[in-house]
C-alpha cells in the first residue's frame, strides 16, 4: 500500500449527491489530502521522475474515485504544469459531471458526428488542468466500446501534458482497462 486516503462518507455513497454537492466534497477532500495526493502525483522518491500518466479506478464509489482522480489533477498542476484530466467514468456521478456539468460532450461526442473537435475540452478555472470527458452524459455507457480509440487520444495529445490523470470510475470493463493500462506509469 502506497497511500491510504480518508475519503468522506458522502463521496463514497456519492450516488445521491448533486453535481454541486459533489463538487464541494471533492474540494474538501483534496484539500484535507493534499499531502498524500501530492506524493501520488509528484513520485515518493525525491529526484525520481514524476509518473506521467496515471489511471485511477476502484469497484464502487464512483464519486471517491472521482476525488481522487480530481485531487491527483491537481496535485500534479499545483505548480502550473500542465494536466489533462480525462474523465472516462461511465457513472453518472463523475468527475466531469461536478466540474463541468454532465452534458458537456466528450471524445465519444464527436467520434460520433454529435460534436466538434473544438467543442470538447474544458480549462479549469485557476489552473491549468483541461477536464476532457469520454462521452457526455448520454453516451457514458457507450465508453467501454471505445477504449482502443480513447488510448489514441490520450497518446495523441501526451506530448502537450506534462500529467495525464485517467479517471476509469467504478466497475472499469476489462478491455477499458486492458486498453489504457499500457499507457500509464502508475494505476491507483
């Protein structure tokens, strides 16, 4: 065991929260873990390179998954680096549903003709984190089937990131995970 986070009881029942609840419970506990997620993001081992991509993902509580993957994102910008934080979770409750909002349209969006390239990607505010969500909230189960195609995307913009954090949410179909697996330096 590498780290052990406390994750409030709210995120991990998280299914009954709103998208702004989740959003200030995910704030809580990056700060209450900023230590800990700091260590995850920026590599134990002083010198030692940083991991550049890493996927996050559990078998339930999707919103402590989200948490962490949001709290990893920031922990690996806190120093203006620049962070894409992909959202690939197929919950409702995810990462870019607090963030964003779950209708924002995803890589699956536009795989599928319903948005542009430029329509998809968002800046966090303050920081230099892009949130990229798989798919919008309407095509979120649709996300296992393009695992292949979502493991393109991430080795195609790479080289713009310094951090890549993957948020594979709860319950990840193996051929996801197979998928994007062999791109990460770490998996939590």
């Amino acid at each position: 065991i590498v780290a052990q986070l406390a994750v409030p009881a709210p995120l991990v029942a998280g299914a009954d929260l709103t998208a702004a609840e989740m959003a200030e419970r995910i704030d809580a506990f990056v700060a209450a873990s900023a230590s800990e997620l700091g260590d995850l993001a920026h590599g134990f081992e002083p010198g030692a390179p940083a991991p550049v991509v890493q996927l996050v993902f559990g078998t339930a509580a999707p919103a402590a998954i989200a948490a962490v993957a949001v709290g990893l994102a920031r922990a690996a910008a806190r120093d203006g680096a620049a962070t894409l934080l992909v959202d690939a979770g197929a919950s409702p409750v995810n990462a870019a549903a607090a963030l964003v909002g779950p209708e924002v349209p995803g890589l699956l969006d536009v795989e599928l003709g319903h948005a542009r390239p430029g329509e998809i990607g968002t800046r966090l505010d303050g920081s230099s984190i892009v949130l990229l969500p798989a798919a919008s909230a309407g095509l979120r189960h649709r996300i296992a089937g393009h695992g292949e195609r979502l493991a393109e995307t991430i080795e195609d913009v790479a080289d713009g990131f310094e951090h890549i954090v993957v948020d594979l949410g709860a319950a990840c179909p193996p051929a996801l995970f197979s998928a994007l697996a062999e791109l990460a330096d770490d998996v939590l």
